[in-house]
C-alpha cells in the first residue's frame, strides 16, 4: 500500500510540477516560476481543503488579479474545469485500479491496462468536486478492469492524503487551462 502510495504521489506530482508548468510554457507563453509565484494562494486551499469547488472562486481572482486572464475566460474555463478537467483523478483513478487488479490476482494485458486508463479518463469527468469525489467514478474504473467492488475499502484507507495532492494539481490544471484559453481568445 506504501509502495502503491509512492507511485501515485510521484505519477502526481510529475504531472503537476513538470508537464503542466511545460504546458504552461509552450502552449500559454508563461515562465514556470511566475506561475507558482501567482497562483500559489488557490494550491493552497485545494491542498487543506480536497476541494476544487471550494478553491473556485480564490482560483478566479488569482488568474483574473494575478496572471491578466479576462473575465469572460475566467467565468467560462473555471466552472467547467471545476467539474471536467480532472487530470489528477484520472492519474489516481488508472494507478488504482491497475494496482488492484494486481493484488487481487487479476491479470490484465496490455489493451486492458489502456482501457482501464481510458475508462479512468473517461470517469474523471464531472467527477465532484468535493473530498474523496473520486470514489464515486472509481467504480466504473474497476468494473472495466473486472476487480470487485469491495476494493474500494483498500483504497479508502490512504486515500484522502492522496486527495490533498490530486485536488492542488486539478485547481493547476484549470488555471493553465485559463492560460491557454486566453492566449487564443486574444488572437
């Protein structure tokens, strides 16, 4: 379970400190650091609260006070993302059940462990967002994969210190989503 821990927290935090800030970068034409520097406020938040719904309003008023995003994107991405773009889910919900498959003795071949990563995709959307709201689309995951459902009491044990991290990459996500949004809502 340690071990499924650490993956899942690097798989995370890869994503959240070197593929999004790179996103950021290319796609949005912002420096890495001055991102950090500006949005550090709504990570925050996301991190005590496990809550993108509850970090909504502080992640707005970041983007639109600290990083120059208009308005009109802020009021569109921020709500949908708050429900869709969850990228840290998705990454804990494939980890999960691939590491469940495993310990229940459950071979998957290569084409399963893609469906189960598409199926986590797929299941991270309109997930809520509130503490452990990934728990209701993980079911889906684990049906896809055929792990009983019972599995989810393994999972329920570590799980709410792996929201923490999840929750401050999804609120991350949305504000490069913001980004980028505006960049091409600007040409």
């Amino acid at each position: 379970l340690l071990s499924f821990c650490a993956v899942v927290a690097a798989a995370t935090l890869l994503h959240g400190l070197v593929i999004l800030p790179l996103i950021a970068h290319f796609f949005a034409g912002v420096n890495p650091v001055m991102l950090f520097r500006n949005i550090g406020r709504p990570l925050m938040i996301a991190f005590a609260t496990s809550s993108s719904a509850a970090t909504l309003p502080v992640s707005m008023q970041a983007a639109e006070d600290n990083l120059g995003v208009s308005r009109t994107v802020s009021s569109f991405v921020f709500p949908l993302g708050a429900t869709m773009n969850m990228d840290g889910t998705a990454l804990f919900e494939g980890i999960a059940a691939i590491f469940l498959a495993y310990l229940f003795g459950i071979d998957l071949s290569t084409t399963a462990i893609v469906a189960v990563f598409l199926m986590a995709m797929i299941s991270s959307i309109g997930a809520p967002g509130i503490p452990s709201g990934s728990m209701a689309g993980m079911q889906m995951v684990l049906l896809a994969a055929g792990i009983p459902l019972e599995a989810i009491g393994i999972l329920l044990i570590v799980e709410r210190p792996l929201d923490t991290i999840r929750t401050a990459v999804n609120v991350e996500g949305d504000i490069i989503g913001a980004l980028v949004a505006q960049r091409y809502f600007r040409e």
